[in-house]
C-alpha cells in the first residue's frame, strides 16, 4: 500500500493516538504533506515529526483520518 502523504499532529492528537484512539479529529491535524486525496494511505506523526502509525485519510466533517496501523504495514 503506497503512503500518499504525511498527517503531522497537535500535541493533543499525538497523545491520544499514542492512548488508542483510531478517530483522529481534523482539529489535531496542523500540518498536511503531500497531495492525499480521500481514503488514501498516510504517516501519522506527531509535531515533531516521531512516527505514530499509518491511517486513511478521511478529511470529510469532523475526521480528519482513520488510524489503519499503529506500525508501517
């Protein structure tokens, strides 16, 4: 499955990612990399640019994107 972007996160979405949550709001992304278009593959990193796992981008009402992975796949 080829990564079509990179979804940086807030600090509050990068924790809550870390604590389990698979819903990450499109108010905890601060930064989008690359062109994605909905439902393609993206890295989840936080602010710092540490990798959090891998996920859909939805980008469409309030999700932003569906954790897939929580490593590379």
């Amino acid at each position: 499955m080829p990564v079509r972007g990179r979804v940086f996160l807030s600090p509050r979405g990068a924790r809550l990612v870390r604590e389990g949550t698979l819903n990450i709001y499109s108010k905890w992304v601060k930064r989008v990399e690359g062109k994605p278009r909905r439902g393609d593959v993206v890295e989840i990193l936080d602010a710092s640019g540490k990798f959090l796992g891998v996920g859909f981008f939805e980008w469409v009402g309030a999700i932003g994107v569906r954790v897939l992975s929580l490593s590379l796949i």
